[in-house]
C-alpha cells in the first residue's frame, strides 16, 4: 500500500507532467455545450461534487480520453444502476482506464504521555467511471449538438453572479487587478482597497474573456472573505488558486475559457517548480480554490453539500 506521500507524489508527478506540456488540467478552452451532464465533475449517486484535487484528476482523465460528461461513479456504483464499464481498449495500460481520485477521513490519535487527541487526514485512492464509458448510461452521456455554432453563450448567469456578489468593480485601465484592503483591526474593517480594477467589457475579444478576469479578480477579494492569508502562502500560490477558481467558475456558468498560455508562462514556472519541490503544494492550491467558487456561488443559489473531500 503507497504511503501518505507517495500517493501526494504520483498525483503532482501526474498534473506537473500535464503542464511541462502546456495543459492547464483545469481549463477548457471551448464553449461547452447546452446539456445538463455538462459541469463540474460529481458523482452519479450522490450527485454531489467533487471536491479539492479531484476536480483536477478528472479532468485530465476526461482530456485524455475526451470526455465531456460530469458523471461519475466507482465500477460496483455503475453496476448497481444496472450499467456496466466498458471493456478497457487493448491501448490503454492496466490501472489508467479508471479515474484515480482522493478520499480523505479525518482521523484521531491520542498523543502518547498526552491527554490530548491529534487530529490529521488520511489519504486512500480508489477508482472512477466517466458516464461516456459506461454502457447503459447514455441519459448522463453529452451528445452531439448539430448546429451547435450558431448558438451564442449565455452569459446571464455570470452577470447574475457578479452583480450579488456586490463586489466594488470599476472599469477603467488596460490591466486587471484587485487592490488588497489594508487592515485596520480585524476585518472587514479597513483603510482604503477592497476593490477590483478591469477594463471595461467591449475592449476583451472574445466577451468571454472579460469574464474569466472578473472571476480570476473575484479570487482575489473572496481571500478574505475567506480567511485565506495570502501572504503567508505567497504570490505565485494565490496566482493559481485564482486561475483554477475561476475556471471552476466559467465550467459551472457555461463562460467560453481561452485556451492561449500566454498570460500563464510565467505563473507556470513557478508553479512547476513549486510542485516538484513540494508534493503536497498543489493539493493545498486546489482546496483553497474549491472554497472560492462555492462562496461566490452561495450568493444566487444554495450550496451544495459536497462527496470526495480533499
């Protein structure tokens, strides 16, 4: 059985190893389509989410495979809803036609010569189906769209979540940013900032970018709101916790994401080279920016509970 690092290790070996190769494991640089199978991944049960690095692991499964549908479930679930997991392709090793993921349990120990009881997480991995791997699934499956191309995105669901957010945006400049508060005593009091700078919306092309930097900002201003001390876990981190949030977001809302690096390059060499030096970097990333879109979500809808915690 794999310690508790080497299984941190194999899941940064495999997402670092996506990005030495330009893949952002959680951007999808293509309008999604109009189907309710579409979204963020969660488990077919259950119907809850997948929560911390999942998202990321599933998502290079359904990259890898091409795969669109958000349905998931472990081989004895499918069965039990009378479907059945493909035959695994003659070209795919043994072990990868599944989807590995995390499951974390808290678990107890009392300190030896100590009254006091520890806490910590314990890590296993199990496997998990795709819906489009599955026969007898075809009602969670996404299918062709004929015509597809003359549909435009929906982007009121994004102007609906930005405007409850009642985040002070302003529009001007030809750069994104979110201007930190300056604490006074505790939050929310503060001096100044607590705001978020974009240019305005018709000089992004396409529109949907225009989204993806008001959600990237959101990130931002949600970190205290969070309690979430950016300093502490620096730059480059809060940078990627910001990214994966607002794709999370721009998956969930049906936003088009880009699919250009460009504005990443330098972000990605630091994260690399964060991940390969830390295994555990990365899941601590993740599950910060699990919590960002959950928040900004509870402004027009109920949260929801979620499945497989990291």
């Amino acid at each position: 059985m794999p310690s508790q690092r080497q299984i941190r290790q194999r899941i940064t070996d495999q997402i670092v190893a996506a990005l030495e190769q330009n893949l952002l494991p959680w951007r999808r640089p293509w309008r999604p389509v109009s189907s309710p199978n579409v979204g963020r991944p969660a488990n077919i049960v259950s119907k809850r989410p997948y929560t911390g690095i999942n998202p990321l692991l599933l998502e290079l499964h359904n990259l890898r495979f091409g795969f669109q549908a958000r349905w998931w479930a472990t081989f004895n679930q499918w069965q039990e809803l009378g479907c059945s997991v493909m035959r695994r392709p003659t070209d795919v090793k043994p072990g990868e036609w599944g989807a590995r993921v995390v499951l974390c349990r808290p678990v107890k120990k009392t300190v030896a010569d100590e009254e006091e009881e520890e806490s910590f997480y314990l890590m296993r991995t199990f496997s998990v189906f795709n819906a489009e791997q599955v026969d007898g699934a075809e009602q969670y499956q996404v299918g062709d769209e004929p015509g597809t191309d003359e549909i435009l995105p929906n982007f009121e669901p994004a102007d609906e979540l930005v405007a409850a957010t009642d985040a002070d945006i302003r529009h001007h400049g030809s750069r994104a940013y979110y201007k930190r508060p300056v604490p006074v005593d505790d939050w929310p009091t503060h001096s100044g900032g607590d705001f978020i700078v974009v240019p305005p919306k018709h000089r992004f092309d396409p529109v949907g970018s225009y989204y993806e930097s008001v959600f990237h900002e959101l990130g931002h201003w949600s970190e205290v709101r969070l309690d979430w001390d950016y300093e502490q876990h620096g730059y480059a981190m809060g940078e990627l916790v910001a990214e994966i949030a607002a794709s999370f977001l721009s998956a969930e809302l049906g936003v088009p994401q880009g699919e250009s690096l460009e504005n990443h390059a330098a972000y990605l060499k630091s994260w690399l080279a964060e991940m390969e030096n830390d295994p555990s970097y990365i899941f601590r990333a993740s599950t910060q920016a699990n919590k960002v879109p959950d928040s900004l979500l509870s402004f027009v809808r109920q949260p929801e509970p979620c499945d497989v915690s990291q």
